[in-house]
C-alpha cells in the first residue's frame, strides 16, 4: 500500500501521521492541512498556518505523493523552495514549512510491484489428420510412427471418446483424444477393468 508518514510538533506534543492513496478524507482522493477543522483532515494549531494552507495527495501516474498549496498568500515552503501555485514531489526526508509549524516527511512507502494480467490457460490446439479424397483421414507416418498415446493403467476410471470409443486418461481432457483429436468434453467416463 502507498503511504506516506508525517512528523511535526504542534501545542507541546510530538505528532505523527500516515496519510494513504486511498485515505478517506474531507475532500476525497487528498488529505488538506491547516487551522481549520471543518476543512483540514490535519489540523495544526500555530497561528501562522492558514486555515486551509496545503493538500498532499498520490498521484498514480507519476507513483509519487504531491504537495500542493491551497493558500497563495501563504506559500508553504518545500525543501527550500517556496511553492507559489502547482504541486511538487514529496520524498522521505522532506521539510515543510506553513508559516512557522514545520512538518518532516519521515517515510514514504511506494508499492512497486507491476500489476499483474491473469489469462486463462488454453488447451493446445490439436489439428486432425488430413482427409484423403475417398473420404478418410490419412496419419503422416510421422505422426504414426512417434506418436504414442497414453493408455490407463488397469482397473481405473477412464475417458472413452464420443468418435474413436477408445479409451485415454483423464490427463487428455483438455488436450482432446489422443488418437483422433476429438474433444473429451463430451465423453463418458468408464471404468477401466483389469484383464
């Protein structure tokens, strides 16, 4: 998760908060600071600080916390640099300045790991053999001569083939019938006996 802490002293206490991407909020998607509690999420107590002075908010596309000044006549100082209108980048390490209350940016908690995109598996696709002009379909030799299918040990369950009636493991289901490349979607389950 994205969060970013805050440090600061205000009226005699040491004060720390965390504010996060998705944190609920008086004005959703930032957290606004200042003197006034109906309008500020953080609420400081220094008579230099304007009633709603800044609001610090994640922005996804840059992945990065932003500073931005709500208060013209009072621009926050950030890192140095007075920040008259826009937003800047917060690091860990960064100062503050509303008036004369100071705020430190003590962590800054960027989850970077990539969205990942789920597909479903697809069975391989199986082509059928060619078919001869009589009608038939007619196995390369390669396909004959390499090709081994895998017949169930004896006395188990079994898939029989709505074409061919022969019967394959369950491990072809979805790779289709391993001598005519039939769906087994459809097929029966039989019981192999033993001989």
């Amino acid at each position: 998760m994205n969060a970013l802490t805050l440090q600061w002293h205000d009226a005699g206490q040491d004060k720390t908060q965390q504010i996060y991407e998705q944190q609920p909020s008086k004005n959703p998607g930032t957290v606004r600071i200042g003197r006034d509690p109906l309008r500020c999420d953080i609420v400081l107590t220094n008579p230099t600080v304007s009633g709603l002075h800044i609001e610090i908010f994640f922005n996804s596309q840059q992945q990065n916390f932003y500073i931005r000044n709500l208060r013209s006549q009072n621009p926050p100082l950030v890192d140095g640099q007075q920040l008259l209108q826009g937003e800047k980048p917060l690091n860990q390490g960064s100062l503050i300045y509303l008036g004369q209350a100071k705020l430190q940016v003590t962590t800054v908690t960027i989850n970077t790991i990539p969205a990942t995109i789920l597909a479903p598996l697809q069975p391989p696709v199986v082509s059928p053999p060619p078919v001869t002009p009589s009608g038939h379909q007619q196995l390369s030799p390669s396909l004959i001569h390499h090709h081994h299918p895998i017949t169930p040990p004896q006395g188990v369950y079994g898939l029989e083939c709505p074409q061919c009636h022969r019967v394959s493991s369950f491990e072809n289901l979805q790779v289709g019938c391993p001598w005519c490349g039939t769906s087994l979607a459809a097929a029966v389950s039989v019981l192999v006996a033993p001989n």
